[in-house]
C-alpha cells in the first residue's frame, strides 16, 4: 500500500460514497490501484444491496457483487436506517470500536494497492460503535482525511464545524469536497462551495456538481 484516505463526512447522506467512487474511478484512469473499506453499513438490505454503498464501492471498484466481495469490503451490516450502533442493536449485536478498527488494520495491512479509501459511517461525530464516534476511528487509524460536505441550507457551518473538530484533534486534512444538493431549495451551489472556502484557511475546498465530477479528484490523487 503506498496511500490511505478516509473519507469522512460533514452530515449524514453528503456524497461520501460518491466521492469515493469518483476518487476509485480517478485512479483507475490514471493506472493506479484501489481497495475500498466501508466497514459499517446501516439501512442494508441484503436482499437488494446494488445500490448500497458498498454496492456502489464494488461497482467502482469493477469487482462482482457477491458475498465473498461485500464482505471483503463492508463485514458489518444492518438492516435499520439508523445510526451504526442503533441498527446493530436492535438485530442483537453489541457494536464497539474495537471491532471496527480491527477490520480496517487487517484491510490496511494487507491491501496490495497503490490507494486504499476508507470511508466513515454518517458524520464526523456521528455514533460508529457503542463506545464510539466516527471522529474515534479516525483518531485510532490517523489516516489524511477527505472531508465532504452538501450545499443545502446549514451545510457550511456542518462542514466548517467538521474541519474544525478534525484540526483540534491533530488529524492531517488533504481536502474538503462540498458535494452539491439535490434539493431545488438550496442555496446556489458555487456560492456555497466559495463561502466554505472562505473560511477554511489554506484547505483546498472542491466542488463535486451533480451533474458530473471533472478535475477535483486528479488534485486529490
């Protein structure tokens, strides 16, 4: 393995897998290659998983959807749209950190690849496990972080506040992505990503529009 990234979010339902695929497909095109980690899944359900996220990162990833390549990817899922530990509790299951980190050092380790994303489950201080936020498993595997935001109305101050939460903490930022709105309501898109850069210091601040992704994940690469 020559890289690691996590790709973390501001808010829940922001483009993280989205920009994960863009970033696997970026380095596909450059000759580069990619393992993905999602290692906590909720809202799953195994009987239509195409369109999940781990289905999507295989999709990218040009790998066959089937048991062995989803479990190789995301090993932990659940059926209930809820946070990671919420989900997991209601099918019996005691989620914790340590599991969690565990997966992703053994995927780490033994990734034979030129890039290797791993990405979050909601936001940044959203529950992962029992005992912990995404920010925990961040801080446990001290990977450069993607940070990426939406442009609906709130969305600076979330990815603002996220870029905040991982500089006090000392955790590298390579970037943040603001990923645009689906929602006819939200306020314009450039603006959005232009006052999120105003006020992100020296952090380059992309743009990822619905309507296709074109240089940002080259100058992420």
């Amino acid at each position: 393995m020559k890289r690691a990234l996590f790709v973390a979010g501001a808010h829940t339902d922001v483009g993280k897998t989205f920009c994960a695929c863009a970033l696997i497909r970026a380095a596909h095109a450059q000759g580069l290659s990619v393992e993905a980690l999602k290692p906590v899944v909720s809202g799953f359900d195994p009987d239509h998983w195409a369109d999940s996220d781990p289905g999507r990162l295989l999709a990218a990833l040009d790998r066959p959807l089937t048991a062995q390549t989803l479990d190789a990817i995301s090993p932990l899922r659940f059926r209930a749209p809820l946070s990671p530990p919420m989900a997991a509790r209601l099918e019996g299951v005691d989620l914790r950190l340590a599991a969690l980190e565990t997966f992703c050092r053994q995927g780490l380790a033994g990734a034979d690849a030129d890039l290797v994303l791993v990405e979050g489950a909601g936001g940044v201080m959203s529950p992962m496990a029992e005992d912990a936020t995404c920010l925990d498993l961040m801080m446990a595997l001290r990977l450069p972080a993607l940070v990426v935001g939406g442009s609906y109305l709130g969305a600076i101050s979330h990815t603002l506040t996220a870029i905040e939460t991982l500089r006090s903490r000392g955790l590298p930022i390579l970037a943040a992505v603001i990923s645009e709105s689906g929602d006819r309501d939200a306020p314009d898109f450039r603006d959005t990503v232009a006052s999120v850069a105003a006020f992100a210091g020296d952090l380059p601040v992309l743009a990822a529009p619905r309507g296709g992704i074109q240089s940002w994940p080259s100058l992420v690469l």
